[in-house]
C-alpha cells in the first residue's frame, strides 16, 4: 500500500497506458470485420423493369377540365347575402332551405320552394292561403298535386262538396184490391185519391209502373181460402222492382242528400237519381247513385267515375 502511495504518478500512468492498449486492440479487432459488417450491403444490384403504374385516371379527369371553358355554376342563393336560418318555437335553429323537417307538416318544404312561395313558408296560415285566388287552398292544391299559382290548374270541384243531411221521405204505397185485371192501388203519404190501374200503367206521381201481376192463395186456419196475390211494380229511374202483396203497406222511402259546396258556400238538396251541375263548370253533370248517413255516392256522368263524398 506504502508503494502505490509513493509511486502514485507511475500507477495513474500505467493504467491509462493499459486502457489505450486495450482501446487499441477492439479497434483493431472491429476494422478486421469491417467488411463482414456490410457485406449484405456490397452485394451487385439487378435493376427490376416492373414498375407500379400510376393512377392516370384524375390526370385526365383534371386535363379535361382545364380544356374546358370556365362556367358559372348554379347556386341556389345569393353570392353576396348570407343563408337564412330559422329559430324555431323549441329553441333549435333549422336552416331555411327546402331539405331538412317541414315546417308545415305533412307539406314537404321543397313544395313551397318549388311553387314560389319560399317568400310565404314562415307565416303560420300559409297553407290557408289562396295567392291564386281560385277558391282552392295551399293545401288543397298540394293534396290535388297541382299549381297554386294558376288558377286554370287546380283541383277537382267536387273535392270541396259535402254530405251536410242525410233526409228520407216516406213512400208508403198498398195494392189494395183488385178486380179482373184492374188494381186499386193506393199512394199513402202522396194524399192522392185511389188509382185504378192495369199491368203497363204508371202509377201517377211516383217513377213506378205495374210490371206483372201473380195471383195467389193460401188456406188459413179456419180452412178459408185467402188471397196473397203480388203486385210487382219497377221504378223507370232506377229500374229497381218492388213487390206489393196485396192489403199490406209498403214503403219505399225517397232518399235525398243536403250538400254544402264549399266552394262558393252555398246549400242545395238533391234526391236519389237525380242529376246536378258545380258551379263554375257547366259542361260537367253529376248523378246522385247512394246515400247513406256517413257519405253519399256520385258519379261523373262524362267519364264514368264514381265519387265519394264525405259528411261535412
């Protein structure tokens, strides 16, 4: 220990002399295989001809378009006037557009946009409105698929008729007797006098005539023999058949229907059968076919179609 405390400067020096030999040696070591190091790097390369071809496709999408003239394109809008946005009674905010929920359901907002009436869309009886003034609504011209701007398009007049009463009149009618080939016939709530008619006649003040006649008996209990003869008649409206048996009353009630047309607000009766015009149209008639207490039935007599009318 006295050594290494008196030869202090000689063993600092020794030991940097023994780590620079042993420096030495691994480098010496490491550039011997330097080249082992790289060898997979210094192997001869092969160029390759297979090269991945590029997507041309946007290329030519974008020298096209550069070929072509500038347009301007359409916006539905204003280019200097920001979009319109809406603050609804829920407190969300919904963009003015023709997309998006309707503002008045079930009409899609594109319809509004689509007939001018964008300028409208907000104000709450719009579907009430008539900016045509053909007595059809906003509404009714949706449902009716046709122009709220032009009144020569709109639809049909019987969509503003209703059912208002349905109204049936007694009809009580008796073959009272007979003689031969003559008939008592008598019209009860008419207050006219007995008819005595024959197979073929009209019975006056009524649309029925006697078609045939079948004479009948049966025995009753006492071992008389008791007369059940029928009396058939037909309306020569209808062509409905009615049979009358002979002493008992019959009653064949006239069916009328009280509209309401609500296109000019007025009130008018009609019966069974019985044709009628719509006002304006006066080269269109309607008949009268059903009634009943909910709706009432009638046909377009110049196409044929038959329509329901609803009870107002």
């Amino acid at each position: 220990m006295e050594f290494f405390k008196a030869k202090y400067d000689r063993v600092i020096l020794l030991a940097a002399a023994a780590l620079l030999l042993a420096s030495s040696a691994f480098l010496f070591f490491e550039v011997q295989h330097f080249k082992d190091a790289f060898s997979q790097f210094l192997q001869p390369f092969s160029p390759s001809a297979k090269i991945k071809p590029l997507p041309l496709d946007p290329i030519k999408a974008a020298q096209t378009a550069l070929e072509q003239a500038p347009k301007w394109g359409h916006y539905n809008g204003s280019l200097f006037v920001s979009k319109k946005y809406v603050l609804k009674p829920n407190d969300t905010i919904q963009l003015f557009d023709a997309g998006g929920e309707p503002y008045h359901p079930p009409v899609p907002n594109i319809w509004f946009f689509e007939n001018h009436l964008d300028g409208e869309i907000l104000q709450a009886d719009v579907l009430d409105q008539d900016p045509d003034n053909d007595k059809f609504t906003n509404f009714e011209e949706w449902k009716g698929k046709t122009d709220p701007q032009d009144p020569k398009k709109h639809p049909p007049y019987t969509d503003k008729l209703r059912l208002k009463k349905f109204i049936q009149v007694p009809f009580r009618i008796v073959f009272e007797a007979r003689d031969g080939e003559t008939f008592q016939i008598n019209t009860i709530d008419l207050k006219r006098p007995s008819q005595f008619l024959k197979t073929g006649d009209m019975i006056t003040g009524t649309p029925f005539k006697i078609q045939n006649f079948e004479e009948k008996f049966v025995t009753n209990k006492l071992g008389i023999p008791e007369d059940t003869s029928e009396l058939t008649i037909k309306s020569q409206i209808t062509g409905e058949e009615m049979v009358l048996p002979i002493r008992k009353i019959v009653n064949s009630p006239d069916v009328y229907a009280e509209f309401a047309y609500l296109w000019d607000g007025s009130e008018f009766t009609k019966k069974k059968d019985q044709d009628f015009q719509l006002s304006p149209d006066d080269k269109t008639t309607y008949k009268l076919i059903d009634i009943n207490q909910s709706e009432a039935l009638i046909k377009n007599l110049g196409t044929g179609a038959e329509i329901q009318v609803p009870k107002l």
